[in-house]
C-alpha cells in the first residue's frame, strides 16, 4: 500500500528531476 504511494510520488518527481 505505502509502495504504490512512493510509487507515484517517484513517477510524478521524475519530469521535475529531467527539467531540474
């Protein structure tokens, strides 16, 4: 359960972390 959560955190950071 907390696994999907990081998940998604890591996918929707991932695009800033390519910009950044």
């Amino acid at each position: 359960e907390k696994r999907d959560v990081i998940l998604l955190q890591q996918v929707e950071t991932f695009p800033l972390t390519l910009y950044d």
